[in-house]
C-alpha cells in the first residue's frame, strides 16, 4: 500500500505484512522523522478487476458513435499539475493516446504510474479518459475510475501524478488556459 507523509509529502510502499494482522499502526518518516498513520482497508473495500466481469464493463460511454477524432476548432492539452514531470503540458495530436510509464504516446516519471497505465480518446467535443488495468489505478475527484467522460479542467491522477485536461480555441496557448 501506498502512504504519504503528512510532514514532508513523500510517498512510501508500505508492507502491510509489517503490521502482524492489525488493522492500523504507525511508522516515523524516515526523511523527516514525522509520524505516519497506517489503516488497513477492510477487505470489503477492495476494489479488484475480475477477468470474468471484464465484458460487463461497457465498451464505450454510450452515446460516442463512430471513429475517435480530433474537435476541428480546438485544441486539446494535458498540464502536469503534481510530481516530476510538473509544469509539462502535453498536447495531444492523436484521436487516441496512451498515458504511462514507458512504451506510450505521454510518458510520465513516475514510478507508482503503469507502463500502459490509461488511454485519453476523443470524439469530438466529447473526452473519455479510461484505466488500462493499471497497478494503482486511475482517479477523478480521488474516485477510482474504470472510464469516465471528462470535461474541460477536470484533475485526474496517475499514481503520484496529478494532470488537468486543457480545451482552447485552436490559435490559443494552452498555459493560458490553467
């Protein structure tokens, strides 16, 4: 599991087999000496992708029809808020882009984000932001997301990074946007 520091931010991989069965406990940071607070999840709030559920999950949202494209008249961005590529704006030049680690169309440095970890497609004015079945998943507003539509300025995470999409009018500059 994954635990942040509440002194200094930092992010560790915590060994839950370290707590002996407990369902809580406490580490001291080792950069800072701050004390962390450990709780396990119940066993309940798990989620876990399941192979068998994997057709359930609907291919597109519906009402996208038709070939993943480009809007005519704007242009659509993705800014690196929080983590190490932070200040990065990616600007996205292709209908459908795989967002990871390595082997992707916008790598991110970032450990705790998947080699393939989502894909951003477009339809137009519309924007589907999808999880490829990555390690520590995909968020919008801290909720794991398995797909979701989003808007302009929606905040998603991948793993420690925190990005914002970005629509502007074609002739803009997308920093101008944030």
């Amino acid at each position: 599991m994954i635990v942040t520091c509440s002194g200094c931010q930092k992010r560790y991989n915590f060994d839950e087999a370290k707590l002996h069965g407990r369902r809580s406990g406490t580490v001291r940071c080792p950069a800072c000496n701050t004390t962390i607070q450990i709780a396990v999840p119940a066993v309940g709030d798990q989620t876990t992708r399941l192979d068998a559920d994997a057709n359930l999950v609907a291919a597109r949202p519906q009402g996208l029809q038709g070939s993943p494209r480009l809007p005519s008249d704007q242009r659509v961005s993705l800014a690196v808020l929080e983590g190490k590529n932070a200040g990065q704006i990616f600007q996205i030049d292709h209908p459908k882009m795989i967002l990871g680690r390595t082997g992707a169309d916008i790598a991110l440095d970032d450990g705790e984000v998947s080699r393939q970890h989502a894909c951003l497609e477009v339809h137009g004015a519309r924007i589907v932001l999808r999880d490829m079945g990555s390690t520590n998943g995909t968020f919008v507003d801290e909720n794991k997301i398995s797909e979701m539509e989003i808007e302009n300025r929606t905040e998603f995470r991948l793993g420690g990074t925190r990005l914002m999409l970005i629509l502007t009018e074609s002739g803009s500059d997308p920093g101008a946007a944030i």
